[in-house]
C-alpha cells in the first residue's frame, strides 16, 4: 500500500474513530527504524463543531507476516495501562485490530519529540547531562513499570508465567530456536544447557517490560522522555528486565558501562533497590543476562528469516541476521567467566 493510500484510510479511521467532522494528515512519512513494525509520523488537523485541534500523532503498523508474532492489541492495552500509571510512555488513542483499515493491524497515538539513536546520547556533548540522569531515572521507571496491577488494567490477557517465570522463557525461547534454525550453533545448545542447570527461584511476578534497553527511549539534554516499544511485554520475573538492560549489544561500544554504555551495574542496582523496595539479586540477573543475549540471538536469527522466507523483505532484517556471532561469542564469554 503506498503511503498516500495509507494516509487516505488513516484519515477516515481517525474520523469514525474521533467522531470529528473532518480530519486533514500532513507530513505523513515513515520513521527511521522500526524492524520488526513501520512507525510513521504525522501532523493531524481534528475538526469538531467549528473547532480544530492540531497533534502530533505517530502510526505504529504491522509490515506483513512475522516469524514470532506479537500482537498490537495487546500492546496498545499494556501501553494504556502505563500511561494510566504514570509510567513516560506516548498517550494511545485509536486500535485498528484486523487489517481492514490499512491492510496490517495498527494502533496511533501521540508524538513525543526527542531523540532516539543511543550513539548520540552517548557521544554528543548536547547529551552530556542525559548521560548522568539517565542511569538512575531508568531504575526508577522501571521500578514504576514492575508496580503495575495487571489485575486492575484488565491484561488478563498475559499467560501467567507458572512457578517459575525463568524456566518458562527458557524453554519457550528454545522451542523458537528449535523451530527457526537452519544451521547449528553450538554456543547456543551451551547456553541453554548452562542456563537450565542454574534457574533462579521467582520471588515476585510483575509485568515485565520485555524490551527495556537504551534503543527503546526517547530522550532530550535532560534525560527520559518517554519508553517505546511494549510488544513483548509479559508477566515474569522483574530481573528479566534488569538483565535485558545490562546485554552487551545495547551498550554500542561503551563496554566499561554494562548498563547501557551509561553506567554500572552495581549503582543501577542500588537505584532500582530505592526505587522499588525490593532487593536486587546479582546472582538471577547474571542468569538473566545471560539468557538477553541467547534471546538477541535467537531474534537475529528470526529476523533474518522473515526476510529470507519473503515475508518483508528488507535489508535492515537481513542484515540483523549477521550479528547472530556477536551473540555466541559474549555468550561463551559469559559462561567462561562464571
């Protein structure tokens, strides 16, 4: 569908959905990004009763067919229930749930400006505060996340995790690997048999983020503006997310800060520790990172395939495939140094 056709439909859909009169998009264009789902961004005129309101909203589209399938329902429920907690997160507006409307299921909801690209944040001297606040504001936002009532926002929708949320997503993601694979990979076959003889009790269930990571945040000079991309959000154990945030491929080369290229392990710790109330176990978030960078691998490896099996076809996918090494080998280091 071309993106003047796209626009056309979003504009009907916004209209039925608003109950406004009229609604005229401009500047509809497609964001940088965006892998596995299109994000594209535009300007709103809203038209009701002689008044017109003007918005930033944002698109977020499924491309086509997915090797492992998230739905947008379900993230447009868990981002509503965010928003309502306080969490940063873009307001969601309008759910398009079948593929009627704009050919893939989709949502819209609001535009928060700022940066995105964590090279940036990183090396920019403009960011040079961020890269202080950040560290802790994440820890407590996280902790906000981890005190959502998945009861009270109606998520029953998210399968409880069982007795043990760890060893659920390990055998979960083996049964992707064992169902995506081509080729072997030793490493991987270590890893899981490393991490199924090392399962960490689950003190606690919580709504788990999924895809906490430096790449997943809007941000300005002064830090967090917002967090994106909830559609693998769960029910587990919360130190999946810390985990997550310490896997080296969201550190974009800064490796002396485990935590994002931004900071330490240890003070991230004692940061979500205030923030939340609840110990931090250094022991299951080693286990947990250990099993962010067998899970990276597992995406890359199914990324690549929705490329290669002609789903999307896209560079960005098959080019995400090669980095299926950068994971076996941080996994054989991991494992040797425990």
């Amino acid at each position: 569908m071309e993106p003047q056709e796209i626009a056309l439909r979003l504009e009907e859909f916004i209209r039925a959905q608003g109950k406004y009169d009229r609604v005229t998009i401009e500047n509809f264009r497609r964001m940088a990004g965006g892998a596995s789902r299109e994000i594209w961004t535009f300007e709103a005129s809203l038209e009701r009763g002689g008044k017109t309101e003007q918005r930033g909203l944002v698109l977020r589209r499924d491309p086509g067919e997915h090797r492992i399938d998230t739905s947008r329902a379900a993230e447009f429920r868990v981002l509503r229930a965010a928003f309502e907690e306080g969490v940063p997160v873009p307001e969601v507006l309008w759910l398009g749930e079948d593929s009627t409307a704009l050919g893939a299921p989709f949502f819209v909801m609001q535009r928060i400006d700022g940066e995105t690209i964590a090279r940036r944040l990183l090396r920019d001297e403009e960011y040079a505060p961020a890269r202080k606040a950040m560290p802790g504001q994440l820890a407590e936002i996280l902790a906000r996340i981890h005190r959502i009532d998945a009861k009270k926002h109606r998520l029953d929708f998210l399968a409880e995790p069982g007795d043990n949320a760890a060893f659920t997503e390990v055998r979960r993601y083996e049964e992707n690997y064992r169902q995506l694979t081509l080729e072997p990979h030793p490493a991987f076959e270590l890893a899981f048999r490393w991490l199924l003889g090392r399962i960490p009790k689950t003190p606690r269930t919580a709504l788990v983020h999924g895809d906490y990571r430096i790449g997943n945040v809007i941000f300005g000079p002064e830090g967090v503006r917002s967090i994106l991309d909830w559609e693998l959000a769960h029910l587990g154990d919360p130190m999946e997310d810390v985990g997550w945030m310490c896997v080296r491929a969201w550190r974009f080369g800064n490796d002396r800060m485990a935590v994002g290229g931004l900071g330490t392990r240890e003070d991230f710790f004692a940061a979500y520790e205030k923030a939340s109330g609840f110990p931090v176990s250094p022991e299951a978030v080693r286990f947990w990172e250990v099993f962010g960078n067998l899970r990276w691998g597992i995406i890359t490896i199914s990324q690549s395939r929705t490329h290669l099996d002609g789903f999307v076809k896209s560079v960005e996918l098959a080019s995400i495939g090669r980095r299926t090494a950068e994971t076996e080998l941080e996994l054989l280091n991991l494992i040797e140094g425990v």
